[in-house]
C-alpha cells in the first residue's frame, strides 16, 4: 500500500469511491498507477543525483591530486 506522497513525502489517504490516493498536504489526486509512475520516476532522479555527486567528487579528487603533484 502507498503510503507517502511522491510529491512533497506527506501521508496519503485513498478515497474509496474513486480508488484513487489524495495527499493530505500538497493535494495530490492519482490513481495507483500514476503514484507507481511517479515513484519509479523520483527514483531515477534520486539515482542520476547520487551519480553526479559521485562524478563531482571523483572529478575534485583527481584536480586536487593533481594540484599536489606541481607542488
């Protein structure tokens, strides 16, 4: 069962009329498979974001050893 919003991480309750989940904070209306759709999606941005931070801080360590070697 979803529990948190993919939006802004607030609870969601599902309103079972419509089958559909309402986000108690931002106000977000979905189906299920719009929450899976919008999950599977901030995860990808999650994982191209931890992947950056890591070319980033490789990118840093090969300058500063570099920098060292002129010394």
């Amino acid at each position: 069962m979803v529990k948190f919003c993919p939006e802004c991480g607030g609870d969601l309750k599902l309103d079972p009329s419509t089958k559909n989940f309402i986000c108690k904070s931002c106000g977000l209306y979905a189906s299920r498979e719009k929450m899976d759709e919008l999950r599977n999606k901030s995860e990808i941005n999650y994982e191209d974001h931890k992947k950056r931070i890591r070319e980033d801080y490789l990118d840093w360590w090969q300058a500063s050893k570099k920098d060292k070697q002129k010394i």
